[in-house]
C-alpha cells in the first residue's frame, strides 16, 4: 500500500499547473500517489497533466465532465489508495518537507488529522502569517474534536487543503456537488471521526493570492441577492449537516450555536442596504429560516 495520497482536483489551471505539481514532484518523502482529476478544463490542463503522467508513475490522471470542485473531490476519494490522504489545489504549491513534516508529526503524535497551515504567494511575493498567537512557539499542539468542531462554526479551519488524515476517516464521507464551500459541509465530518487531531502551525503550504477566475474570488464578487441566496443556502446546507452530526452526538450547546451563528450572517447580509423586491425576498428568507430552526430545536 502506498503511504500517501494526494488530490488535485483541476480545473482551467493551466497558467499555475506546472508549478504545483512540480513541487509535489520535489517532494523530499517519495513514497505517494498523486491522483488528479480533470474536471472538463477547457484550457490546455489536461494536456500538462499527461506531461507528469509520463514522467513520473505516481500521477495518475482522470478524466470527467465538469461536475465542479465537488465532484472532482469525490472522484479522487474514489481512486485514493494510500494509508493517508491529503489535499493540493492545482493553482497552490508545497514545500518540498511538506509531506515529510506532516508524516513526521503524525508518527510522534499517533494523531488520526493534522492539521497544517498556509503562507500566501502572489506574483513572486511570498506572504507569512503570524501564528505565534495560535501556537507562541510554533508547537505542535491537541485539539479536541469539539473544539475543532466550534472552529468550523465560527468559519475558521474549513479547507480541506494542507491537512493530513487517516483514509479510514473518509469512508462514506463525499462533498455535496452542486454547492459552494464543500469543504465546511465535510472537514467537521473527519474531526467527529477522529480519536486526536494536532495542529501544527508550520507554513508548509502555499496558496495562491486571489487568483483571477478562482471560485473563491468569483464568491466575492457576487452582487445580486439572488447570488448571495444562493450562498446562504449552500452554507445553510452544511449547517443542517452539522447540526445532524451535533444532535447525534447530543451537544445541544453546538446545535443552538450553530443556529445563532448562521443567523448572524444573515443580519450581515440585510446591513447590504437592500431595497424594494430585496428586501421583502430577504424579510421572506429569514422568517422561513426561523421558522425551520424552531422546529429543529423543538
């Protein structure tokens, strides 16, 4: 069995591809897979991916209609071999000990997730973060799974990228396709399962600034309520999902928060200066909300 797996969903990167792969390919831990999907790019991405096939027998490449970063996701899941499974995007790269530091930690640790962290890069710049506040001497350190679980409520801690777990934890587990942020409505899912998880504040991993055409900068700038409905409601989504997994395991605490927090968003979303049609569509909105959350919390 091979000890690690990679992901790489892809989509129309191929001005970035080159650069993440070539630093997975740098790896100073050699014994890996890296399972790529091709989910319908229209650009000249499937064609570099061929390029490593070639060159290297770890990658492994896959095909698939556009389904989005979901259902590329899924698709990995489905042809993941390794003992461990973590997550690249195809526009991101990683430090050559990448693998090695977070195995590293994992064997001290016994840890079923670690959890690492990111610099941001943006045309040739490299961006480090401060983390001394998490961690004052950049230590590893344990978190519960609850506690893991309120991070993800308070919308911290949500992506899958530049995290280790144990394949075990991702049996029967799937992101939602068709709905943004697929990462908060399936980490917490790992962290339920998980007997330890270990933060480790290193900066082995790198993520692209703000990229033009990325789903995250495509997020902001939606304009129209119906756009930011539509957010609400995928992230209302992954909120009916948490509070399944928080009543199963009776914090009623975490479910009223969970409750609390997704109604905060919405009073953000109304401070947006919304007028005429949008306004009744918002006051609508909400009143259904409350009226699902009473029945929920009986």
């Amino acid at each position: 069995m091979v000890k690690v797996s990679i992901g790489i969903p892809i989509y129309n990167v191929g001005r970035y591809l080159r650069e993440c792969l070539n630093s997975i390919m740098n790896q100073t831990f050699k014994d890996f897979e890296v399972i790529m999907v091709d989910d319908g790019s229209t650009d000249d991405s499937f064609m570099i991916c061929q390029e490593y096939v070639a060159r290297d027998n770890r990658f492994k490449l896959f095909h698939q209609e556009n389904k989005g970063l979901a259902g590329a996701r899924n698709t990995c899941l489905k042809h993941m071999k390794g003992e461990y499974i973590t997550w690249v995007d195809s526009d991101d790269k990683v430090e050559p000990n990448y693998l090695e530091r977070l195995l590293e930690v994992q064997a001290e640790t016994q840890a079923d997730f670690v959890n690492g962290y990111n610099y941001g890069f943006k045309d040739g710049v490299i961006y480090y973060y401060d983390y001394t506040y998490i961690s004052p001497n950049l230590d590893k350190f344990e978190k519960t799974p609850k506690e893991m679980f309120l991070g993800t409520l308070a919308g911290k801690d949500i992506v899958l990228w530049g995290t280790l777990a144990k394949r075990k934890l991702y049996r029967g587990v799937y992101c939602a396709q068709g709905k943004n942020h697929e990462d908060n409505g399936t980490k917490f899912k790992l962290y339920f399962r998980a007997n330890k998880v270990v933060i480790l504040p290193e900066q082995l991993y790198g993520y692209r600034v703000e990229r033009e055409g990325s789903i995250m900068t495509d997020k902001f700038s939606s304009k129209t309520l119906e756009k930011k409905l539509k957010e609400y409601n995928d992230t209302f989504f992954n909120v009916e999902n948490f509070v399944y997994y928080m009543e199963i395991t009776q914090s009623k605490d975490v479910v009223d928060k969970v409750h609390q927090q997704y109604l905060g968003h919405l009073y953000n979303l109304s401070k947006g200066n919304l007028t005429g049609s949008d306004e009744e569509k918002f006051e609508h909105y909400t009143v259904n909300y409350r009226s699902r959350r009473e029945k929920r919390l009986g």
